[in-house]
C-alpha cells in the first residue's frame, strides 16, 4: 500500500512538476514508472520515469527518460546510516551548490560550464512530502545520462587518459571554492552553511557503521602484516604502520576525523569521488567528457578526500608509481586554470600564492592518507567475485558487527587485494603521508 502511494504521486503529482520544469506546452500522453534492479543501492531505490508528450500546436510526440532517486528504509535504519543526512547535503549540492558555482562562472565569462558537470536535475526536494510518504523523506529527479553518450567507465582500474580527465574535473568544482574566497564572497560562507556537518567522530558521538568498516579493513592489513612480515620491507614503512596500529588501530575513525579539520585549503568536496560516481563520455574509445554524480557525502573539507579517492582505488602498481606525481601537477593546473579564468589574473597573482603547487603538495602529505584508508575496506568489494561481494552486502545489510562480515571482509578478493592495499601503504609512506598519524 505505502509503495503504492509513491508510485502514484511519482506518476501523478511529480510528473506535474517536471512537465511545468520543461515548459514544452505539450500534453502528457504516458508516464511509465519501472524500478531496475541494477540501479538499486544499499540507501537508495532508482525509478526509471519515462514520460511521453504530445504538443499542444504540432501534435508532435516528445520522450523524455529521466531517473527518480528516493531513499531506502524506515525512519531507525535513515538515522543510524545518516541517510537522512547524506541525501539531504546530496540535493543541496545540486540545487544550490552548483547553480551558485554556474553562475559565477557565467558571470566571469568562463570557458568552462558549471551545468555540464552533473546530470540536468528537474525536482529535488527534502523533507515532508506529504502524499509520498508520512515521513521525512528526499526525491531527485536527474536525466538519464546514459542517452546523452554517458555510460560508466572500467570497474577497477582506470588508465592515465581516465585518470586525467576526473583529476582536471574535480579541480575545476574546487576552484570556485578558492575563488570565492579570494575574493571573500559572502556568498561562500552561506554556501557552506547549508551543508549538514557529518562527521566521523564529534563530541563522543560517532559514525557507527564507518567505524566498524574502517576497523575492518585495517584490521586485514595488520593480519596480513603478522602473516606476511617481510611486506615492511623499509624502516620508515615500518615504523609508519607501527605508529598507525598503535595509535588508531583500534578506532580508526578518530584519525579519520581529523581529515575534516578546516584550514584555508578546504573546499566544498564531492566527497564520493570514485570511478562508480562518474560517467564518462567517449570518442574513438577515448574519454572526453565526464559527469559527476551522487554528492552524498560532499562535505568542507580537504580536497585530498576527493583526491586521493579515487587515486587509491583506481590506480594499480606501476601505474600508481608511475602517474601518481604527475597526477596531482595535473590537478593543479587546472585548479590554477581555472582560478585564473574566474579572477581574470594572471598565474603570478599574489592572491594565488596560498594555493601554489609546492603550498599544495605540502598539504597533500599532511591529508594524503584519506584514500588509503577509504581503499582499505572498500577495495575488497570492488575486486572481489560477485558471490563474495553479495555476501558482503549481505552481512552489512543484516549486521554490520557480525563474525560474518568480519570473515568476509578480511577473505574477499583474496591474497590479490591483501597484496595490493599493502602495495597502496607502501606507496603512501613512501610519499611521506603518514605525518597525519603523528599529529596528536
């Protein structure tokens, strides 16, 4: 009866709305609403909404395929995820982040459009709505990518070209934090306002469900270390996995919390930023365009958490090595392009000092090691066989705290991901970003 009710108000009421949004003066001739299962997440349902006018003049038929995002679960299971929180700050993003960031760039007769970063978004509301549900609730409505070329890109690996294009991306969504503040536009502090704070661990409260998974996945590490010794093949690699175990070992999620901090390189983050929440665009097998998707966990914060994301879970040995450097020069060219189209500078602008490559690596060694520690317990999931990944949903799903999912944590994707995380915080204490774990 309650599923019913959503599905009548996403076909009656809701398309309403969208139709007013696009303004076509046409006539609704069908409204389909199907739910695929491929879309399904484990705190969101995806409605495909396809809906089929008919103009008013012309009689001239028009479809549009558009996708409904509405969150999982009763009121208990949205407070103790802080889905009720992540979908909301998701919506803001859309709704007020992004147009304000469109608008400067506009405004600044900028190269780069900030409407071609994320799909086109027609509804997005938060709170009571009243014949949806009874409760408080989030419904977006996005179009879907998929028909305008966008599709998802390689599962795990992603090679320089991909690498490229989402390190130049996220730069671009940075910059206009940096050039708000420059310019001390008070429009930024409302901006950052609006986001709810989620944090790991505050006032002895903390994010439970997170604390279990980042205990879990450094847990297999520090097994696979008293297994495997000979892995802490340097001092310094030994003494920095030495330092972490001792220290957070045990609750990891209060070092985690410390990539919060704010300091003058925080940015409004998209805070999700992995290849599983980008479509690229392609020509000739190579990616040119991309799209950013789910703004769940944006925070304001360092851009490290964007960074090293995506860097850690995407990037093999050799390649990691290889283009990690170079990676991050890449980030900051066109974070300073960028910077330097909106402020119409020049790049010997003193105001962009702070925000200098040697001011940025400096910063990246203190906040680097964000993405090792996200790898740490989501790597096994993206690498592991589909039979082991459903028991990992499972067990998250039933009991988080459960011997299961600690089994199926610490054997998913075998001896393959042990071999590769440890080759993830090799790389990290070789690029000196273990000082975080140092700074008690």
């Amino acid at each position: 009866m309650e599923e019913q009710r959503k599905m009548n108000f996403i076909r009656g009421e809701l398309t309403e709305i969208i139709l007013k949004v696009l303004n076509w003066n046409a006539d609704l001739v069908e409204a389909q609403v199907s739910t695929p299962e491929h879309l399904d997440g484990f705190m969101s349902v995806i409605h495909n909404l396809i809906l089929v006018t008919k103009d008013k003049e012309t009689s001239e038929q028009k479809t549009i395929n558009l996708m409904v995002k509405v969150m999982k679960g009763d009121v208990a299971f949205r407070e103790s995820s802080l889905a009720k929180t992540q979908f909301t700050n998701e919506i803001y993003i859309y709704t007020n982040v992004i147009p304000a960031f469109t608008e400067l760039l506009k405004s600044r007769e900028c190269s780069i459009r900030g409407d071609t970063w994320c799909p086109r978004i027609f509804y997005g509301q938060a709170g009571k709505i009243p014949n949806f549900s009874n409760i408080y609730e989030t419904v977006l409505v996005m179009e879907n990518m998929t028909l305008d070329g966008f599709k998802a890109g390689p599962r795990n690996d992603l090679d320089e070209a991909h690498l490229t294009l989402m390190a130049k991306r996220i730069a671009q969504f940075h910059a206009c934090t940096y050039a708000m503040k420059i310019e001390n536009n008070d429009g930024l502090e409302k901006l950052v306002d609006g986001i709810i704070p989620m944090n790991f661990s505050k006032d002895g409260q903390i994010f439970n469900s997170y604390a279990v998974l980042f205990k879990l996945g450094l847990d297999r590490i520090f097994e696979y270390i008293d297994e495997h010794p000979a892995v802490l093949d340097s001092d310094q690699f030994k003494t920095d996995v030495a330092k972490l175990r001792s220290r957070h070992g045990n609750e990891p999620i209060h070092l985690m919390q410390k990539f919060l901090e704010r300091n003058e390189f925080s940015v409004i983050l998209h805070g999700d930023y992995n290849r599983n929440n980008v479509f690229f665009k392609y020509e000739n097998d190579k990616p040119v365009d991309l799209r950013m998707f789910d703004f769940q966990e944006n925070r304001y914060a360092t851009p490290s958490i964007d960074l090293t994301f995506f860097m850690s879970m995407s990037m093999p040995t050799g390649i990691r090595e290889q283009l990690w450097t170079p990676l991050l020069k890449s980030y900051h060219d066109s974070l300073m392009d960028t910077l330097v189209d909106i402020l119409k500078c020049d790049r010997s602008d003193p105001r962009l000092e702070t925000y200098s490559y040697s001011n940025f690596m400096n910063h990246m060694k203190t906040f680097g090691l964000y993405g090792a520690i996200i790898a740490a317990h989501f790597l096994p999931w993206m690498l592991c066989s589909e039979e082991e990944c459903a028991q990992l949903a499972h067990h998250f799903t039933k009991d988080i705290n459960s011997a299961d999912m600690k089994h199926w944590t610490r054997v998913s994707g075998g001896e393959a991901v042990d071999k590769r995380l440890i080759e993830i915080f090799r790389h990290m204490s070789q690029m000196g970003y273990f000082s975080i774990v140092d700074d008690d």
